[in-house]
C-alpha cells in the first residue's frame, strides 16, 4: 500500500489536527519521512488549506520543532555550551547566515568538548568548527 497525503490529512484531522498540536506535528512528521527527510515546500498550501489554517502558522510550527525541516533548507546546529559558547566570533558569522535557505540553532552542549567548537550541519558533526569550514558546508564564498 502506497503512502497518500489526503489519507495522512484526514487521519490526523480526525486525531485532532492541526487544534491538538502534536497531531499536527505528527503530520508534518509523516510527511517529512515519506518525503525522504525533508517537507516540500509544496505541500504546505495543501496541509494547511486542509486543516484550515495559514501557512506562515504551519512555517513557525516547522521552525518550533528541531526534528522537522523544510525541502530548501539547511539545518545549521551550532553548540553554545561553556566551552564552544566562547566562540563569539563563530556564533556572529554563524548569525549572518540565517535565512537564505539555512536555518541557524544555538542548541546546548554537545558534549564534545574537547573537539569543539562543534556543529552539526544537517545532522552531521563537525569539529574544530571555524568561519573556514562554514563558508566551505554553507557555500558562502569569504568577504
């Protein structure tokens, strides 16, 4: 039996989506799995026409939830733990890169911290981050 997004909508409308939140958020869940890890930007209109709510409130429930993320973006985790914390100018450069497809987190410790500052970028770990390496994984060329 194949995957159908009505069929996913209309069970999770009738577990309570999108008024019990995390059957909304089931929902994008499913549809991110089925989707190969990330949730089309053009399903959004139809998820959120279906269950009678806008897509802006259905982009700041994907950017609320750190297990979801959009087709477009990059999920850029950058740990600010005691140690990596101390990267001020890491953290700024890391700032100048939110939006444009990238999604910046300033998470907790990572508990590497004698390999840090560590980052995750779209699930992988990387250690010794600096400007270098971010520039090198983001595509932003020096300036």
């Amino acid at each position: 039996m194949s995957w159908n997004l009505e069929e996913a909508i209309s069970h999770y409308r009738a577990l309570g989506a999108p008024q019990d939140q995390s059957a909304l958020v089931s929902l994008l869940k499913e549809v991110q799995q089925e989707s190969g890890g990330a949730i089309p930007k053009s399903v959004l209109p139809v998820v959120a026409a279906a269950c009678g709510v806008k897509d802006t409130y259905l982009l700041a429930v994907i950017k609320r939830i750190p297990r979801l993320r959009l087709a477009d973006t990059h999920l850029l985790e950058v740990c600010s733990g005691p140690n990596c914390g101390k990267c001020t100018g890491l953290a700024a450069f890391c700032e100048t890169l939110r939006g444009s497809g990238i999604t910046v987190r300033f998470v907790p410790c990572m508990r590497m911290c004698g390999k840090g500052p560590n980052v995750k970028w779209d699930g992988q770990v990387y250690h010794q981050a600096d400007e270098m390496l971010l520039r090198q994984l983001t595509g932003k060329s020096g300036g």
